[in-house]
C-alpha cells in the first residue's frame, strides 16, 4: 500500500482517487478549494434548478466505472437519460438540422435531407477520421507513457486545424456549424483548434449525449461521499498543509485538467413552455441553451435555460436570443448571470517534486468530464495495484 496525494478538487482529481482507492493505497485528496469536483455546480430557486459547468456527458461508460469501483452501480443511483436530438442547429441560412443521438446513420439521413447525399457523404468522411483520432487518443490516454509513432503523428496531424479541415472537407458552410460548435464547447475556436477535434464529433455521434435526471451535479456529490468514507479529504487547505501532505507521501499525482465553463453562462428562468423535445440547441457555433425537460429541475408552467456563451461581453444574452428567433423577454420572471468559477489549481508546492505524476488533458479533446476521468485511469494504472 501506497501513501499518494492527490493534489486538486477538479473531477480528474476525484476520478484518481476512486481509483486507487480501489488499487488498495492510502489516498489523501487535498485543495485550496472548500469543495470537490469544480466546475460542476447548480443552482436552485423558485423550484427552478440548473447546471452551472458542464451540462451535459459523452462517454457515459467512464462514470459507470467510477460508479463500480466506489460502491453501488450508477444506474442503482442515477437515472441516466439520453438527450434526444443530441442536439438542434439554428443554421446561417435559417433552417433548423436535429442531429439524433448517438446514432451515425441517423445523422447522414438528417444531412442527406438538409443538403443531399453528397453533403452527407463529405461529413461521413470526416467522422471516420474522428474514429482513427480517437483510437489515437483513447490508447494515449490508457498508457500515459506510450510514445506516438510516426502513423499516430501524421492521423492528429497537429499542426492543422479544424477550420481548414471543414473548409476543404465540407462544401456546405451551413453544415460546418455543428463541427464548429464542438471546438467552442472545448474552450477554443475553429480557426485554433487542432483537426483532431473531430475525435469529439466521433465520440458524440457513436456514444451519444447524456443528462443525469434533476441535474449533473449529482455525479459529483455522490462520489464526493464515497471518497470522503474511504480516504483523506482536506479542503480549504494552505500551502503548509499541502506540504505536510506531501511530505508524508509516496506518490503525489496533480490534477492539471480544465474541465470546461465557458465564459458567460446565464440562467432564465421562464414562464411557459416553448422549446418543445429539443434540450440542447445551438443557436450559433459558441451560443448555446441547455433546457433540459426534466420536471426535477423546472416548475410544471415554466423552462429553466441555462444559456452559455463562447465569448464574455458584448451584446446582452436576451438580444442575442432574440436576433436568433427566441424572444424570451416577456416570459421573463428572473435572470442570474454566473461568473465562471475557478478551477482547483494544483499547489505550487508540489510543482518541483520528483514524485509526481500529472493527470494531463487529453490532447485535442479538451476537459470534459469523460476525458478527465480517462486522463485519471490513466495515471492510476501507471500507479498500480498496491
């Protein structure tokens, strides 16, 4: 049995501790932070709740295994509910495109609808490129240490980017909008995002999008209680304390995942119900409302919106709703503008120690929770069994 440290309250950080809590070592997780598992967060008023982070999950086989390896199933705990469409794009030239979830035949007939056969076939090739992108990534994540070879190399070809990608791979503007919006849902933008972002479009389309019933937050709370019985928990922790943790340990494993929040998240909530089945519209790449219909997290005569935004400032959100076709400003009860929180930053402290290994964001990915949870096993298994 080892002594680690797990330096971090991000979700990779309780992800690592899961697990080796599992391996048989004695875990201690310590953060500045008063909690774990930022930036999944809610908030609750007038019968009103809503995700404040992340939203939504892909990769819903990561958290099963969290779930298995802490205590009882997730499906014992959590009703998982898949989101369907996955997703409706407000498209530039004013047609509406639901792609349906999890399911890769079922958006080459939506697209062959929207812009015909050959549209379609163009975005089937560039999925299948996201497939040997994500082979890439998946084994790179599972064996930290593995070098890439000269094909890995050439298949994430870095030094491309998404927007000339999509510019030489789709004819059709207007169906580059969905591939656009996942690099803004990854922190970036097309023009800075790598080619390989098309791993994310794969992973969405074959394993599909997914919302936790009354909201996501409850993946965080739950494990938060398992890892408390079974190992360490210092929050709030100064850097002297994160010292003497350290000190005392054998391994130190840092959190340096970001899992995402966009800049500017708003939430509305509204009086009536207008989206219809719809819970995740893109609105443009970047602009996008989470409203979920789930009664756990709204009243029976109202919608609870939480809209997040790509880029902080300009325009009021309630203008750029309503330039886009979704005027909500009479159904108005009351607005909360959230500041992005914080991540946990792993202490300085520990950055020089020789001891540590780093829960790293998978390349090209960006944070989600799945892919912090992948980073995390991966730095386990470099860890082992005790």
């Amino acid at each position: 049995m080892a002594k680690v440290a797990v330096c971090g309250g991000g979700f990779a950080a309780m992800a690592a501790a899961v697990r080796l809590v599992s391996l048989g070592h004695d875990v201690t997780v310590v953060t500045h932070e008063t909690t774990l598992g930022a930036p999944v967060g809610s908030y609750a008023r007038d019968r009103f709740r809503f995700d404040t982070g992340p939203t939504h999950v892909t990769l819903p086989a990561v958290l099963r295994d969290l779930f298995r390896k802490s205590g009882p199933p997730l499906e014992k705990e959590l009703d998982l509910v898949p989101v369907e469409p996955a997703a409706r794009y407000l498209l530039a030239d004013g047609r509406t495109l639901d792609l349906p979830n999890a399911s890769r035949a079922g958006a080459l007939r939506a697209l062959t609808e929207a812009f015909g056969p050959g549209t379609a076939g163009q975005w089937d090739a560039l999925i299948r490129h996201g497939e040997a992108v994500w082979e890439v990534l998946r084994r790179s994540a599972q064996d930290p240490g593995r070098r890439l070879s000269r094909r890995d190399r050439r298949t994430l070809a870095p030094r491309t980017s998404l927007q000339a990608v999509l510019g030489r791979g789709l004819t059709q503007p207007a169906a580059r909008t969905p591939l656009e919006h996942l690099a803004h849902e990854a922190g970036s933008a097309p023009h800075a995002a790598p080619a390989a972002m098309l791993a994310r479009a794969y992973v969405e389309q074959t394993f599909g999008v997914w919302r936790v019933a009354g909201g996501l937050h409850q993946v965080v709370d739950l494990l938060g209680e398992r890892i408390s019985a079974k190992a360490s928990i210092r929050t709030q922790a100064a850097p002297d304390e994160v010292r003497h943790v350290v000190d005392r340990a054998d391994v130190v494993v840092i959190d340096r995942t970001r899992p995402t929040a966009l800049p500017s998240t708003t939430l509305l909530a509204l009086e009536g119900r207008t989206t219809g089945p719809a819970e995740r519209i893109v609105v443009f790449p970047g602009v996008s409302i989470w409203s979920p219909q789930d009664p756990a997290m709204r009243p029976p005569d109202g919608e609870a919106w939480t809209v997040q935004r790509a880029v902080a400032g300009g325009e009021d959100v309630l203008a750029v709703l309503s330039s886009h076709g979704y005027d909500v400003r009479d159904r108005l009860r009351w607005r909360l503008d959230v500041p992005t929180p914080p991540h946990p930053e792993p202490a300085s402290v520990v950055d020089d120690d020789p001891r540590r290994l780093t829960i790293e964001p998978v390349p090209c990915l960006g944070d989600g929770l799945a892919y912090a949870g992948m980073s995390a096993a991966g730095v386990a298994a470099l860890i082992g069994r005790a």
